[in-house]
C-alpha cells in the first residue's frame, strides 16, 4: 500500500500546472482568467483568477471524482481519522443537510438539540425527518444554552427506540461538548446513526488538550467548517465518514448529488487542500501558540474588574463535558452593558469586530491566525471600557426563553398555508417560519411551534439591540408568518 505524504497537495499541484502550462480557455467562467473582470483582477490579482476554473480531466470532477480532487480527499481522511472525505463548497450547511438526509427517510425520527443550527432544521425539511428535540443544559449565570446531558439523551432514545439519528454539537457555539462517545455508544446500542455538527472543531483534531472529536468519539458522520479555525476559504468544509459508520458511502454519495453545485469553486477546494496540509504537518505547533494566546487573554480578562472569561473551570456542570479554549467567551453583564453594546463599542471606538454577542456576553475566536498584539489590543481594549464604567448587576434577561412546543413537524410547517400577522399578534398560533439571531443561527422559534408571549417579548428584546435577524419574511421582524 502506498504510503499518504500530508506534504503532498495534489489538486493544488494540478491548478497551478494548468496556470504554468497557460491554456487557452474555451470554458466557464466567462471571465477568462481575470482578463473579463479588470477591476477586480487588479485588486486580488491576476494569479487568484487564474485559479478560477471549471472541472476538465487535469483537474478532476467535482461530482464524480477520480483524479486529483479524489487524492485530495484521501489526504484529508487520513488526517482525520475518517474513512472518507467530501470536499465541500456551500459550507457545512450542505454536510448537515447530506447527513440528515443519508440517515433519514420522510417520517424517521431523529433526535437532536434544540440548540441545533438552522441547517439541521433543514436537513429534517428537506428529509421529511420527525424531530425529537432534547433541551440542552442552560447556565442560567451565563444565559447560554451548554451541551445536552446523557441523562437527557438516554431518556429520549428510550422513548422513541425507532429513531433513526442521534444528532449532536461538538463543541457548541461557545466551545461546550457534550460527551459524544458514551451518547454515540447508546445509540449504537438501539441501532441509530450518530451525526456530528463539528462546524466549529476542525481545529480539535491536532492538539490533544482540546476536546475529543466525533471521529475519535465513534460517529457515523461529522459535517466540519474547516474554514472557521483551520485556515481554509471561508465557504470551504469538508463531510467526514467515521471509521465503523452505519451510514454506506453510496448512499452519501446519491445524496450529495443532489445537493452539490455542478461548479465547484476550485479556489476553495485547493484552500482545503492547502490548509489540510498546513494541519496535519504543523497543526500541533500552531495551536500550542493559539492555546498560550487563548490561555493569556482568558487570564488577563479575568483580572478585570465586572468581566467573566469563561473556562475550562465550566467542565463537569450539566451539559459541559469538555470545553474548547479557543473560543474566548466573556460575560460583561456587570458592566452595565449588553453583549450587543459591547460589540458595537469594540467595533466602533477601538475597530475590532468580534464573532458574535447575545444578551450578555461576547465570543472573540482565537485561531491559528492571530498575533500577540491582536490579543493585546483586545484585552486592554476591555480593560478600557471596564475602567469607565460602574460595576453593577446587569438587570436585563440572564437566561434564553424557554424553547417552545412543537405542534407539527417542520416539514409539514413549510408546506401549509401562512398568512402574515403583526409578532405582538401572534402569540398562541404556530409559526411558519423561523426566526434566529445570526451568529449563531440558532432559531428562537422553529415553524411548526407555538409561538409564546416569552418568545415575543425575547425577540423583541433582539430588535431593540439591533441585533442581526433572519428567516422571516419581514426583514424587521414586526411581522411573522403563521399558519392559517
């Protein structure tokens, strides 16, 4: 058997052959090697739009590899300890739709989070999947949802043994995990398939002070943003299949023929294959470095009086097995201030721009790609607004509403006939659409549940922060979509 060489980056290799050989190109895209789009060749260069190119025999096909994009792929496997590998270009919303859909038939149940991202919402619309939604663990201090229990997960399998999938986050948004392998393991036990959301853990695989990932953990399918914090093209992601899956690859396969694009962008499929290199070759090395920045600005911030940055000090609390210390998650409710507030303070007064804020608290990423003085201009940037304020108990929400019934299933929901209602209106009638606050793209409310006075007025708290709303048909959220 030959040997795999992670120094090797074979569809990277063959694109910058045809750029070296110069084809003349009778193909798409029209603007023929940057010289139809001057504008923007000047600005990136000439050398990205060459790389711009369509599948052709050097290059392989997206759909159907066997060349290049497939050696690609097999690196990327091996990598990670998986099986296989797809390349994917429409993010990992595309891997959690395929594993959903390659799990589930129209009316299979699958269990999953209620904190799920709304891609898994579509994933079981796009299915025909019943829903069995588990509540995660909240920290009422924080006001975040954690990971969900076992104790949970156990009692739901028990419940409804002729679910197909368990789905799972690992880590959530603000680095929480919950203990995949003995969920994994149970299910397996009632003969379903384990699906991972690891959108935000393609880091995890290379330094062993991070969390466990769901290919070491035993799970069937995971959906990864390599893009998020292993230095890929932001749209670049990859679906892995574990080892010993439930799930055949033939059936991943009609799946994704069905969901991919015709036309994959070769500028993130060769990102991919670059940063897998970067990874596997110095992965362990990059992230001690972004480990020793996360560990000093988690410690710094701590010693600032009215702020919280939330640590590993969380693990062993319900729904927090492990936790990911890239994801410097700081709780500024004794400021005075909202999360929301603090972002656009940073933004505008100090010009950093953070990942994400809710009611209290602020996420900022650290990555593979951050340098000393961005840290410290962070941390004395919150040292700044700390000093000006008066320290005091926040008096706004601690916690997210509870999440609301389900009447019908999402699938059944999109379908049905809707009318538009005022949201101060809608309280007690089913909702046919979602409403999320994105980052993260959780939905407050899910179509097919009832809609609360609790929902209405936490919504509305999100409207008054400005914060960033999506799914309706209303883009300001004064109206939503209830079924008739």
């Amino acid at each position: 058997m030959k040997a795999i060489d992670q120094n090797s980056t074979p569809l990277f290799d063959a694109v910058k052959k045809y750029i070296k050989d110069d084809v003349i190109p009778f193909h798409v895209p029209g603007h023929k090697h940057g010289r139809g789009i001057p504008e923007l060749t000047d600005y990136v260069g000439e050398q990205m739009l060459k790389m711009d190119v369509n599948g052709m025999e050097d290059l392989d096909f997206f759909n159907n590899p066997m060349g290049v994009i497939l050696e690609a792929e097999k690196l990327f496997a091996e990598a990670f300890g998986a099986k296989e590998a797809f390349f994917l270009v429409n993010g990992t919303t595309s891997g959690i739709q395929t594993m959903i859909m390659s799990a589930c038939m129209p009316d299979d149940e699958i269990i999953l989070p209620r904190n799920a991202h709304k891609s898994a919402i579509s994933g079981v619309i796009l299915s025909g999947a019943v829903p069995v939604y588990v509540e995660p663990e909240v920290n009422k201090e924080l006001g975040i949802a954690n990971g969900v229990s076992i104790e949970k997960m156990k009692e739901a399998i028990e419940l409804h043994p002729n679910a197909k999938a368990v789905f799972l986050i690992n880590p959530t948004y603000y680095g929480f995990t919950s203990d995949v392998r003995t969920i994994a393991e149970l299910a397996h036990r009632h003969n379903m398939s384990v699906l991972v959301d690891e959108a935000h853990g393609a880091h995890m695989y290379f330094h062993e002070d991070l969390p466990l990932t769901a290919m070491e953990q035993g799970a069937d399918m995971c959906a990864m943003s390599m893009h998020k914090t292993g230095g890929s093209l932001t749209q670049s992601s990859v679906l892995l299949i574990g080892e010993n899956s439930k799930i055949s690859s033939e059936k991943v396969k009609k799946v994704l023929d069905i969901i991919f694009t015709s036309s994959a962008s070769y500028l993130l499929m060769c990102s991919l294959d670059i940063a897998r290199k970067h990874m596997a070759t110095k992965g362990r090395e990059l992230l001690q470095k972004t480990l020793d920045l996360a560990r000093w600005s988690r410690n710094e911030i701590n010693k600032i009086e009215g702020i919280y940055g939330f640590g590993k000090e969380l693990v062993g609390s319900l729904g927090c097995f492990d936790f990911d210390e890239t994801k410097l998650a700081i709780n500024v409710r004794k400021l005075g201030y909202t999360g929301y507030e603090i972002e656009k303070k940073l933004r505008k007064e100090y010009n950093i721009q953070i990942e994400l804020a809710d009611i209290n608290n602020i996420l900022a990423i650290v990555s593979i790609g951050d340098r000393v003085e961005d840290l410290e201009l962070l941390v004395n940037s919150l040292r700044d607004i700390a000093c000006k304020c008066c320290i005091r108990e926040y008096n706004g929400i601690n916690s997210i509403p509870s999440y609301s019934k389900t009447i019908i299933s999402p699938r059944e929901a999109y379908y049905l006939e809707k009318e538009l209602l005022p949201l101060s209106k809608s309280a007690g009638r089913i909702a046919g659409e979602m409403v999320m606050a994105y980052p993260p793209g959780i939905p407050v409310i899910c179509m097919g549940e009832l809609i609360t006075k609790e929902i209405i007025e936490y919504i509305n708290i999100l409207k008054k922060e400005e914060c960033e709303l999506q799914g309706t048909a209303d883009p300001l959220v004064n109206y939503i979509q209830v079924l008739i």
